[in-house]
C-alpha cells in the first residue's frame, strides 16, 4: 500500500543520485540511495529486510552537508526499499535538511 501524496506532511523531493543513507537497524547496517525525501521522511532503495516499525538511526550524505536523524519503518517493498518517518532530529540537522530541500526544489 503506497502513502498517497494527500497523506503527507510534506512533499517529496527526487535527490541527486549522488545522495546516500548510512543507516542502522539493530545488527542490520547498509548505505542505500535516496530515492525519495522530504522534511518528515524519505524512501531508501534497499534489499536488506527491515520489519515494519522498526527504528532506524541516519545519516544522510548530502551536497550542502550531513544529516543525522532517527526515523521508523513506516512501509516496505521487498527487494526494493523502504519507506521511513523521521522521528528525531536535532534542529542544526533539520535546518540542513531544510535547506538542501530548497535548494532541490529551485533546480
């Protein structure tokens, strides 16, 4: 079951294909693209199964910096990704995502 746009905080941004996640769930660690992201969550391309709810701590690898963040798994596509709710975020952080979100949207 996909997440409808209506159903979003805020919307979703395509990243360069240079940005990658660093992340970590339980024993489970992987760096996966970006396929999607936005300021309340992102969707990783991922083949490593990750249970529904589970936590997961970030970091974002960005052009305009890192970003260090905790999100849950709020759905999942095997063998292709999933997708996650940010949940914790220190403001220096949120504020870098904020701004490599604006700077995505003007391109």
């Amino acid at each position: 079951m996909s997440v409808s746009q209506e159903q979003r905080k805020y919307p979703r941004l395509k990243p360069p294909q240079t940005v990658v996640a660093a992340w970590q769930s339980g024993v489970q660690r992987d760096v996966s693209y970006v396929e999607s992201l936005g300021l309340s969550g992102l969707y990783l391309r991922t083949k490593k199964k990750v249970a529904l709810r589970s936590l997961v701590q970030l970091l974002l690898d960005m052009p305009l910096g890192q970003v260090q963040g905790r999100a849950v798994v709020r759905w999942v596509s095997e063998q292709h990704g999933m997708g996650l709710q940010i949940v914790a975020m220190e403001q220096e952080d949120r504020a870098r995502l904020f701004r490599q979100l604006k700077a995505l949207e003007a391109t």
